[in-house]
C-alpha cells in the first residue's frame, strides 16, 4: 500500500483570475455564497475549497476546474514563455 501524499494543498489561480475581472473579493464572496475572508484563505492557500465550493467559484468564472484549481503549483507568469 502506498503512503498517503504529505502534500494534499489545492492550488489555485483564483486571486488573478478575479483581479482579471476586476471583482472584489465582497462581490465574488457574495455571488458564490462564501464569507468575504474566506476568498482571502482560500487566494492565499490557507484552506482548500470543498469539490460543491469549487465547483461553484468555476461555474460563476465559467471556466473549467482544471484553469483554477490544481493539485500542483501553477508556474509563476512569465514562466516558460
């Protein structure tokens, strides 16, 4: 049996994709049903979205999961240009 991964952190793009936007973090908290702290934990790592929250967040986005969330870091902008 495996061990169990010591690395479990989604990561996300999700402060660029709302700065993108231009969507305050009230705004966006409050089209998905969230607390407005909460987008600041889950933009910093802090705390990893339910599978129904992401969900949500891509959907008001409408972009797919896979854009915004990831099981491994995004590269940094600029990255691999």
């Amino acid at each position: 049996m495996a061990a169990p991964a010591k690395d479990d952190a989604v990561h996300n793009r999700l402060r660029q994709v709302r700065l993108e936007r231009g969507i305050s973090r009230r705004d966006f908290a409050d089209a998905v049903g969230i607390h407005y702290q909460t987008v600041g934990y889950l933009e910093r790592g802090e705390y990893s979205p339910s599978l129904p929250m992401a969900l949500k967040i891509v959907a008001y986005f409408e972009l797919p999961l896979e854009s915004v969330f990831s099981l491994s870091p995004f590269p940094k902008v600029g990255e691999g240009d």
